[in-house]
C-alpha cells in the first residue's frame, strides 16, 4: 500500500495495482464524486477500510451500486 494518506475510495483499480494515475484514473474519481452528489453526501464504499480485501472487491468487478436519484437511462 501507499505510505502517505490518500483519497483511497476515489482510487482507481490500477492506481491500487500499479501505483498509475492518468486521465483515467481522473475519470474514476470524477465519477466516485458525482456518486457522492446523487446519493446526497453518502460515503463511497460505506465504512469499508482500506485493506488488500477492498482491492480484491474492485478486482472482482465490485462497483458503487447506482444512487437513487441517478438516471437509468444511458
């Protein structure tokens, strides 16, 4: 893991893996912050901690689900 303090629940999987950040990753984070704003303030992940077992959810394909007040439609 990371050896200073980080916004771990707006990491990407491959800024985990690989220690990466791009664009890409930038887009993930934007997209955790727009999840923040349609659940009302909700916290991303719950009070899940940072450990390898979150790394291997999001390996899994383990996603934020949809917030409620987020559109269907794509």
């Amino acid at each position: 893991m990371f050896q200073q303090p980080i916004p771990w629940k707006w990491l990407a999987l491959e800024s985990f893996e690989s220690h990466i950040f791009s664009y890409k990753t930038d887009v993930w984070a934007y997209g955790v912050t727009l999840w923040e704003i349609f659940s009302l303030g909700d916290n991303p992940y719950g009070d899940i901690p940072c450990t390898p077992e979150f790394v291997i959810k999001l390996q899994r394909g383990n996603r934020l689900s949809r917030p409620q007040l987020a559109s269907k439609e794509m």
